[in-house]
C-alpha cells in the first residue's frame, strides 16, 4: 500500500468515526427540536398547568429518594473500596466484599419494572390497609426508586474512588492519621466531584423512569414520565412532556459533564 493510499484511508476511518461521534448528537438534537416546536405550538394552557405540577411531582420524588439511596450507596462503595478490598483484612471481608459487589451489579441490571413489583409487594404492603392512600403511594414511589438508584450510584462511587492515585491514602496514614480519618479527610473530598457525577447520572435515570411508576399508579400517575405516558394520544400534552423530559435529562448530563471535568483536573492535582 503506498503512502498516499494509507493517508487516505486513515483520514477516511477518521472521518467515519467523527461521523458515528456526531451521530447521537444529531439525533438528540432533532428529538429536543421537534418536541419543543411542535410540543409548545399544540399544547394548551390546561396542559402546561399539569405538565408543571407533574414535573414538580417529579422532582420531589426524586430528590426524596436519592436522599435515601446516596450515603447508603457511598457507604456500601466506601466499605467495599476503602475497607473490604485493603490489604491486611480478614479473608472473610474479602467474600463479604465479592458478594456485595456481585449483589450490586446483579441490582443494576434488573428492569425496571422488576423495581416496581418489589414496590407494590413490599412498600405498599407495608403500608397494610392504606395501600390506596396518597401517603401509601408517596411512600412506595420514592423507596422503589431510591432502590433503582443505589445500584447506578454504587457503582459510580466505587469508580470514582478506585481512580483516586493510591500515595494519597498512603501520605493520610504515613502522617498518623487513621485510615477512617483518611477517608473522611482526603479520599471523599478528593473523589466528590466524580461521586457527585455519578449521582447526577443516576438522577436523570431516575426521572425518566416511567415502569416501576406505572407498576404501582397511585401517586405515582403525578410523575412527569406517567403523566407523559397517559397523556401520549394527545399530541399537544404528551409532546410538551417528552420536551420537559429532554430539558431536564440533558440538563442532569451537561452538569454531570461538568463535574467529571472537575474530577479529571482534581486527580491531575492529587497525582
């Protein structure tokens, strides 16, 4: 092959990869374009009054549950991380290690709408009599989905603190510091920003799940992804709620974007 031949098939596969690069670009851009152009121009004022309340129902759901979900999730990363996996333990953390490690990434990759049958078996059945309550659906939509985002989040905590460069830990306890004080005083904070990422990522997940929702209706049918779904065969509603949904999701992404750039520029300082 000669030179000329092989510039010209190396700036061809670059071309075709930038291509593939731009592709989900492109697609979400046209997906966030119609929905705002045709979703705004049909919806009417009845619909924008519901799509707001669905939305905020929405986010307190949400947040209800990743304030649940987020220091049970850190903690599990950090014992399995900053505990479980040092050297010098026991060989029976190790296993406790692996099975928790085993259970999580089993956890992540359950449907959905597996979550949602967990919700209506075990948190509505909690509430006994009152499972048709406000309270009883309130109380089931935000366990179920603190449930859907511990494993997103574990994962992401435990990423974050294996990429912290190990002088770090080793400089807290050559000092005298206890290795809990190395973690609250050094690993976590240095590892915030890409913890926090890994969070946010979790969030968007979190509010745009609609099957565990439907699965257990009730409150559930005020969140923006059921009131979307309910509302589909209307053109005008269900348009200006794939729209909101789109706004929010990218919105979650851009600033969990922001916090991995943070995190790359913070461990460049700590190696």
């Amino acid at each position: 092959m000669s030179d000329s031949t092989r510039a010209l098939a190396e700036r061809g596969f670059r071309w075709l990869c930038a291509g593939a690069a731009l592709a989900p670009v492109v697609v979400f851009a046209a997906l966030l374009a119609q929905a705002l152009i045709v979703g705004v121009g049909l919806a009417d004022a009845a619909a924008l009054d519901g799509l707001g309340r669905a939305a905020l129902a929405s986010a307190t759901l949400v947040a209800l549950a990743a304030l649940i979900a987020f220091p049970l999730a850190v903690s599990v990363a950090v014992y399995i991380q900053e505990y479980a996996d040092a050297p010098g333990d026991e060989r029976g953390q190790g296993f406790v290690a692996r099975l928790v490690v085993a259970s999580v990434e089993g956890l992540a990759g359950v449907p959905s709408v597996i979550y949602g049958l967990l919700g209506l078996a075990v948190f509505v059945g909690l509430r006994g009599s009152g499972a048709g309550s406000q309270a009883a659906g309130s109380f089931a939509g935000v366990m179920t989905l603190a449930a859907l985002l511990m494993p997103v989040i574990v994962a992401s905590t435990r990423r974050a603190l294996a990429e912290l460069p190990a002088g770090l830990r080793e400089a807290g306890l050559a000092l005298g510091a206890t290795r809990w004080q190395v973690i609250r005083k050094l690993v976590l904070p240095t590892a915030m920003p890409g913890i926090l990422g890994g969070a946010v990522s979790a969030l968007a997940r979190g509010f745009g799940e609609a099957a565990p929702l439907l699965v257990l209706g009730l409150v559930a049918s005020e969140a923006l992804p059921v009131w979307v779904f309910a509302r589909s065969s209307s053109a005008g509603g269900g348009i200006a709620g794939v729209a909101a949904l789109l706004v929010v999701v990218l919105g979650l992404d851009v600033v969990a974007l922001l916090l991995a750039r943070r995190r790359a520029r913070t461990l460049g300082g700590a190696a």
